[in-house]
C-alpha cells in the first residue's frame, strides 16, 4: 500500500488541530468571529444606508452617499479581505497538498460549499448589475426630476395664492373696519362684528393688534386655532407700509398675515388662515426631497459605488462562510475517516490488530467503523486459522521434501496441465537437468520419454524406458499413479546397472556354457589334423592343398581355443590383487606393446608422465590398457582402410596421457579411427556387442569389470584432439577405501 492512506490519517489529524485549533478553539475562534460579525453589520448598515431613495425624509440618502460612508465600505472591504486571506491561506495549504486524500476531501466540501454560495451570487450580479443602473437612471431621470421640481412649485404656487388673497381681504376687511370705528369703544359689539367679518371672508380668526403685538380686539370662531402673536419684525415691516407680512406656521398649518390700521391709531390688523392639515410639513419634506435630490445627482458616481461594494462584500461574506462550513464539515468528516483509514493502514501492512474508536464520529462514520472492527476481527481470527493451517502445510511439505530428497528413486509431481509442481534432486540428476527452477515448466520441455508415458492417461503405468543425455543412455523403470485427467506423480529409478549385471551374469553363464562344450572336442580335432598330416602326407598326390587345409584347422582350431579362452576369462573373471604399482610404467608397456603389434599405427604418449602409486592389480589394469589400446590401432586401421589411406608411423594415429588429479588416476586413449556410435553407445560395454565384423565383445566387458573391480570407471566419449573415440580409465589412488572412491569417482564425472 502506498502513504495515500496514512497521508489522509495525517492530513486529517492536521487539519482537525491546525484548523480547527485556530478558527474553532480558543481566542483565535473568538477573534474571527468576532470580524465575521464586525463585517456582517457593518455590510448590513451600509446596504440599509445604500438602499434608501432620495426621496426619503431625513438625510439617510446623504448619508448613503456621502464620503464618510465610502470610506466606512473600503475599511470593511479590507477587514472581509482579511478574513478572506486567512481562510484562503488555509486553502492554499490544502491544495499544496493535494495529492493527500484528506486534503483533496477538504477541497471538495470547500468548492462545493463555495460553488453553492457563489453561484447564485453571480447570477444575482448580473440581474443586479443591470437593474441598479437602470435604477439609478430611473432616478436621475429628466420625469422624475421634472416631477419632483412640479411637485415643490405646486405646493409654492398654492402658498402664494393663499397670500395673494389675504393680501385682498387685508385690504377690504381694513377699509370696513375703518367705517366700524365709531364701535371700536363697545368691545363686545366690536368684537361681534370681527366675527361676522372673520365669516363672510373665511377665517377662523381675525384680530386687532396694538404696536406692541398686544391684543387690542378679537373676533374667533369655534374652528379658530390658538393664538399666536406676530414677530416684532412683521410689525415694524407692516408699519412702514408695503406689501403686508406673511408667516406659514406648522401644527396647525396657518397663514398668518398682519397690515397697518391707521384709523386706530397704532394698530395693526392680524388675519389667521387655515392650510390642508400636514401641507407645510409636506412643502418642507419636498424641499428638503429637492436638496437632497440635487445632492445624490451631483454623487451619482459614489452612490453607484457604493452598491457594488454593498454586493461586493455580501457576496465575500457569503463565499469566506461557506468556507469556513466547508472546512468545519469536512474536517467533522475526515478526523473519523482519518482514523479509519489510519486503521486501514496498519491492517494492510500485516497489523490486524487495529481498531478505530468511533467515539464523537457521526452515526454512519460510527456504524462503519464498528463493522470496520468486526471485518478486522474476523481477519485476525481467519489469519490465525491460515497460520496455523499453514504452519502444518509447511511442516509436512519439509517433511515430503526432506523424504524426497533422501530418495534414489526420482519423482515428479505434475499438475492437471502436465506441468512439474515438484521435483526431486534425484529426478534432475536421473535426467541431467541443470535447471535449477522447473517448477510450472511442461514436462515434455524436460522430458520428452516420460512425456510419452504421460500422454497415455492411464491410472497405473509402469513401464521401462531409455533416457538418453550427450550420448549416455539410462534405462529408467517408471511407474506413473492418478494419471486419468487429474494430477500425476512419477516415480523412477536408474536400473541401467542391474539391467547390465543381469546381462553380464547371463553372459557369463552361457560363455562359460561354451567354453566347457567347446574345448572338450578342440584338443581331440587338433590332434586328429596333425595326425593326419604326419601320417598321410606322404601318401596323398596334391600335396600342397593336403597341407593347406590341414594347416586350416590347426589354425582355426587355435582360434577357437582363443576364443574359448576369452569365454572363459569373462566366465571366471579373478579377483584383482591390489598391489602398489606405477601407473606411468604400466600405460608405458601397454604403449610399447602396441607399437610392437602394429608398427604402422602411430602411437604417441604425452610425456612427461606424472610419478604416483597406483594400488591396482597390475596384470589386469595392463590387460585393460592393452585392450583399448588394441582396439584403438583396429579402428585407426578400419577408418584407414576404408578411405584408402597409407599407414604412416609419423601421423599420430593413437594418443595416450595419464593426469591424475584430487587422488585418481585417469588414463585416457584417443584415436583418429571411425569413432563411436551415436546410438546405444553405452552398450558397447554389454558383452557381445561390438561394431567391428570379427570382434566378439568381450573386450571393452573385460575393461569395464576391470574398472568396476577396483572403484573405477570406464567412459566412452568422441575425441577431443583427433577425430575418433576418447576412451577414459578413472581408477582411485587407493581404491580400498570405496565409498571415497565411488565419491570421488562420481564427483570427476
């Protein structure tokens, strides 16, 4: 398994600490909280400030777009911006260690989360862009200014017609009062008569007024608002003449206006007027509609600003909080799944002992994790059953190899393919198998005779069979179990040897079979030829064809008995007397022997020869040398003769050489004759095999039971310097010890 599982145990051990420690825990938590709501509010007033219309009563709409205010935005947009970094730090981190499974589920939960706020951000962007423009246009427009201005001169032009007419009834209401003069003494009758006048002409309320603002007379009707004295100002200005003085007063709405009355001496006449109640507070809401009107259209650019900002920094509070829940949701998710897959990790590398606590995990996350504990559970408890299965799987596959090995005889386990599943050492030496990894290979690669055998499907198979490897041919006995369609085990043993004693011992018998009927009538048959030949030479006309065939059965009778001879050292091979002897001066004699018997055939001895004690028989070991050495001059002399080649002593046609090495001595005889055969080569040692017309062979059967007697070994091989055969004696230094021999013997082969 690769770190990816412990890399999202770490990251989410991380990110539940770092994280979690700086914006969950603690005064970090409390101090970014406290800014995620600083901001919060500040955006909230901004946006209630910016929202307000122009039109509105008050000065929020300045305000709204006023200097102070932009700046109040900029100032929050860098304290979001600060929130916006750290969160953004915390995200760059993550995404550096993207290839974190627990860092890359942070940055799920984190895009998802912001996609989800974001998204319908943008699209609310759009929709806002283009309606806050067309809003703002609405507003600045030439209707509704054209409104606004008809509405402020409408409420103007109504004032001033209401003056203009008490202008006119100051006038006539002064010119009646000046004919009234003479009942200005009655103040009741003189009042009564305001009344009326305050009647005809529409007003609650008339008054005459002295030159300090006192009331001198006073006509109210029952509509008539309280009484409110004139400025000093309106005074002096109506006393010195002109157009009469005006005020519009507010709760009630009136229109007081007040004139000079010079036939009551230092008098003045005080008209009082009623307005639509809240007209004057509407005339000053449209005045100050007006002002601020023309002040938002001066800052049409800050209020514009203003708005994108508001959005701006709703939008940014939305995103970093969506992070923040991102990050807190995922962390919520991956502390648990850390830990398990923490867990996972150690059970991957062999530990089935972990466990996960799924204490404050969430329901799911904790039902996993419990059947995360129950899997763990049941794998410790397979793994212990498998263990112990296999500990006594290995033990009886040691104790089956451990038989195996120990074996002579060869075995081969094949599967339902035919494919080696097991194979002793035995098999591979019995098949000379230098491979040392066989196990899956097809048996026919290894082994085409057994091959053979297998093919057969049968359920019991024993059967002989010859393996033949660089010219060395083995009879193997094999016998094949379970081979119908299912797995097959072979067993082998090498019975080349008990094949050859069985062969030699009957041999042995018929040759000593031969030469007791044989010779018995040989001596009788000689003798009868000579007689013959003394007594009835003289008496006979064709002598010399007389002598010629008497001369034949002597000779042929001679050559039986040689052969008789022969049967009868094979019959009766003695037993070798051991003696020390050097080996150097026995391959000589045998050497000088040859050159005596066929002096046309070339033999060369590779000198020096290495001076060492032989402990041998000497008689027979000659024998052996001087067989081989006869047989090696006979192949020469056939290969010669068959090509028509001239005998020549300078071409050597025999070489001999003795090494001796890690205590045996090996003679060895190379000939540049017709060679060996290819096939049954390792016959040739059988008695009565031979390749040549007149051979009889006996000859390399008395070299090889020569070998044999004394731990040695006959070898037959092509030649490695000319161009016929290598014949090879190996006998031990000290052949007494035989089961050194025999090791030694075998490891120089």
């Amino acid at each position: 398994m690769t770190d990816a599982p412990a890399s999202l145990a770490d990251a989410a051990a991380a990110d539940e600490r770092p994280w979690l420690g700086r914006l969950a825990e603690g005064p970090a938590r409390n101090v970014f909280i406290s800014a995620y709501v600083l901001a919060v509010l500040v955006t909230a007033a901004a946006i209630w400030l910016v929202v307000a219309t122009p039109g509105a009563t008050g000065g929020g709409a300045q305000a709204a777009a006023s200097q102070a205010v932009l700046f109040v935005l900029i100032g929050n947009l860098l304290l979001i911006g600060g929130l916006a970094l750290v969160v953004g730090a915390r995200v760059l981190r993550l995404a550096q260690r993207r290839r974190d499974p627990g860092a890359r589920l942070h940055l799920r939960f984190v895009t998802i989360f912001s996609v989800v706020a974001v998204a319908p951000a943008i699209l609310v962007a759009l929709v806002f862009g283009v309606l806050v423009n067309r809003g703002v246009d609405q507003w600045f427009s030439q209707n509704v200014q054209a409104a606004v201005e008809n509405g402020a001169d409408i409420g103007r032009a109504y004032i001033s017609d209401v003056s203009g007419q008490m202008d006119a009834d100051l006038a006539t209401i002064g010119d009646q009062l000046t004919g009234a003069r003479p009942l200005f003494g009655n103040r009741i009758q003189f009042s009564d008569a305001l009344v009326q006048a305050a009647e005809i002409f529409g007003y609650p309320a008339i008054y005459i007024l002295d030159g300090e603002g006192q009331v001198l007379a006073r006509g109210e009707t029952a509509a008539a608002p309280p009484y409110l004295a004139p400025p000093r100002s309106a005074l002096e200005a109506a006393a010195e003449g002109g157009a009469p003085p005006q005020e519009v007063t507010e709760n009630p709405d009136v229109v007081r206006s007040v004139s000079a009355l010079p036939a009551y001496g230092d008098a003045f006449l005080y008209l009082v007027r009623p307005l639509e109640p809240g007209l004057v507070a509407r005339m000053k809401n449209g005045d100050q509609s007006i002002q601020a009107y023309r002040e938002a259209q001066d800052s049409r650019a800050r209020i514009q600003a203003a708005f994108a900002l508001s959005y701006l920094e709703t939008v940014l509070l939305v995103l970093v909080g969506a992070v923040w829940l991102g990050m807190s949701a995922a962390s919520a998710i991956s502390g648990p799944i850390g830990r398990l897959v923490r867990a996972a990790d150690q059970v991957a590398s062999g530990d089935l002992d972990a466990r996960v606590d799924s204490t404050g995990a969430p329901g799911e996350i904790a039902m996993l994790s419990q059947a995360f504990n129950r899997m763990t559970g049941d794998l410790q408890d397979q793994q212990t059953a498998l263990k112990a299965a296999s500990d006594d799987a290995q033990a009886r596959s040691r104790f089956i190899e451990t038989v195996l090995s120990g074996v002579s005889a060869g075995v081969i386990g094949l599967d339902r393919k035919g494919r080696i599943s097991a194979i002793n050492d035995s098999a591979a030496h019995l098949l000379a198998i230098t491979d040392s990894d066989l196990n899956g290979r097809p048996l026919a690669d290894v082994s085409p005779e057994l091959s053979e055998l297998v093919k057969r499907a049968e359920a019991h198979i024993e059967e002989d069979i010859d393996v033949s490897r660089d010219g060395d041919t083995r009879r193997l006995r094999v016998r094949i179990e379970g081979g119908v369609g299912g797995e097959m085990v072979l067993t082998f043993d090498d019975i080349t040897r008990l094949v050859t004693a069985q062969r030699n011992a009957a041999w042995r018998d018929v040759a000593r079979r031969i030469a007791h009927e044989i010779k018995n009538p040989l001596t009788p048959i000689q003798l009868s030829a000579e007689r013959l030949r003394r007594k009835y030479r003289g008496q006979v006309d064709e002598v010399e064809v007389f002598d010629r065939c008497t001369d034949t059965i002597i000779r042929q009778v001679g050559d039986i008995g040689r052969m008789v001879d022969e049967f009868s050292a094979f019959a009766r091979m003695p037993a070798p007397r051991f003696a020390p002897e050097n080996p150097a001066e026995l391959l000589r004699q045998a050497v000088f022997a040859q050159r005596v018997a066929a002096p046309d055939i070339g033999v060369t001895l590779m000198e020096p020869l290495p001076h060492t004690s032989l402990s041998c028989d000497g008689r027979m070991v000659g024998q052996a040398l001087t067989n081989i050495l006869k047989n090696a001059g006979e192949a020469v002399q056939a290969r010669r003769a068959a090509q028509g080649m001239t005998f020549d002593r300078a071409t050597p046609g025999v070489i001999a050489r003795l090494t001796v090495e890690e205590g045996l001595a090996c003679f060895t005889i190379e000939d540049d004759g017709v060679g060996l055969p290819e096939k049954d080569r390792d016959r040739l040692t059988e008695p009565y095999v031979t390749t040549r017309e007149k051979g009889t062979g006996l000859g390399l059967a008395i070299v090889k039971r020569i070998c044999e007697d004394h731990n040695g070994e006959l070898r037959l091989a092509d030649a490695e310097t000319l161009k016929g055969a290598r014949v090879r004696l190996v006998f031990p230094l000290d052949p007494t010890g035989k089961a050194a021999a025999r090791e030694r013997v075998a490891a120089a082969e």
